[in-house]
C-alpha cells in the first residue's frame, strides 16, 4: 500500500491564480480530511469527508473547496490564490474500528507559496 | 471547541537524556493521537492512546481521559528524535484538534 499520497510535493502559485491539490489513499478509507500548517503552528482542519458524495466544512475553510467522487480521491481547490494561503497542505485519512477509532494517517504534504 | 496545550513548548536535550512531554485537553475526548513532525516535515504515527499504557521502543505514552492529560515518554534521547512532538485529541467523527506543538531539539 502507498498509504496517503499528496502532489505536487511544492507549488508556487501567483496571487489571483487558481489550483488543484491532489489527495488520494489506498486504504479503503471513509474518512478523508485536509489540513493546513501554518509557521510554528499546530495543523487546522479545512474541510472534511465522511464517505464519497459528502463533505462539510472545517475551522478554516474560507477559499477553499472540495469533492469527493470517490473513496479513494480527496482534491482540495484554491479558487484564487492569496498570500495568507502560504502554507503546507496536509491530507488524512481515517477509518472507524473497535481497535482503533478514527485514528488518521497523513500524507507528506504540499508546500504552497503564494506570492 | 476543545482546547489543547502542551508543554513544554521547547525542549534542549543531550543524548541520552529522558523527557516527559504533557498534553492537557479541556473536554472529555474517545480518542487521542502523538505524532513526531520530523525536519523534513513529515508527519508520524506514534501513538493512539485514547486511554492507558503504550510502549514502543524508547517510546511510552499514557493518557488519563478523567483527568484529561496524556504524558509522551522519551527514554535515552537520540538525535533522530529531534523535531516537534504534536498531541491531537478527535471531535466529531474525525476532526483532530491539535496542540502548538513541543520542539524538540537532542545534541550529541
């Protein structure tokens, strides 16, 4: 398995300017999250899935827009790029067990500048 | 929304040395993660410990979900446990909230 994969690995974007991030996982998972990690900070969450066809919104998710036609696809959209959205992207995945429940495995990020 | 802080938020070890990072959380949580964010920032698996004991390595973890802290155990520091040690604790289905964070730093 690949687990959680994200590309590109880095992005330069121009203020303005629209992009796609892509997330996928090889785990059958239900769950899927996008985070984002900004200087000497925690991550926070932007939007997150429940299953294919369902999404809702996160603590940061103004700019930003999903989907989530598949289990295995996550993209995160950037609908026109700014500054505060210099950040690194990190992509989840999770699924519910008695073992284990929600526990996420994370993808190795997308470094995003905004300039 | 639940509140998360952890503590120390820098630490300076030698090699070998132990540590004790603490993890406090406002609210009563089912489910509670460690990651180590290597300098490459990659983002790793410790542990999941919603509650009690685990061991790995040089690594332990215990959480106390009625007190509502989890402590990460370091035994003999190496210079690859450098980095920033994150607690996260689940709200909802699969929202983690995360901690600032804990930046370690081991010399040799």
């Amino acid at each position: 398995n690949a687990g959680v994969t994200q590309t590109p690995k880095f992005q330069v974007l121009k203020t303005g300017q629209s992009m796609t991030l892509q997330c996928a996982q090889d785990m059958n998972h239900e769950y899927m999250s996008w985070y984002r990690q900004d200087p000497g900070m925690g991550l926070r969450l932007i939007h997150y899935s429940v299953g294919a066809g369902i999404t809702d919104q996160g603590e940061v998710p103004n700019g930003y827009n999903v989907s989530r036609s598949t289990t295995e696809d996550f993209p995160l959209r950037l609908l026109s790029a700014a500054p505060s959205q210099t950040s690194v992207y990190f992509c989840a995945s999770s699924y519910e067990s008695p073992q284990s429940s929600y526990e996420q495995y994370f993808g190795p990020g997308t470094r995003l500048t905004v300039t | 929304g639940i509140q998360v802080e952890q503590s120390p938020p820098d630490l300076i070890l030698q090699e070998g040395a132990n540590s004790t990072l603490r993890c406090n959380f406002s609210d009563s949580v089912n489910n509670l993660q460690w990651f180590h964010q290597n300098p490459w920032g990659q983002l790793i698996n410790l542990f999941y410990i919603p509650s009690g004991t685990k061991q790995n390595g040089r690594l332990s973890a215990t959480t106390v979900a009625t007190e509502r802290y989890s402590l990460l155990y370091i035994s003999s520091s190496q210079t690859t446990d450098s980095g920033v040690y994150f607690c996260a604790v689940v709200s909802g289905y699969n929202k983690l909230i995360f901690g600032a964070g804990t930046r370690l730093a081991v010399h040799p």
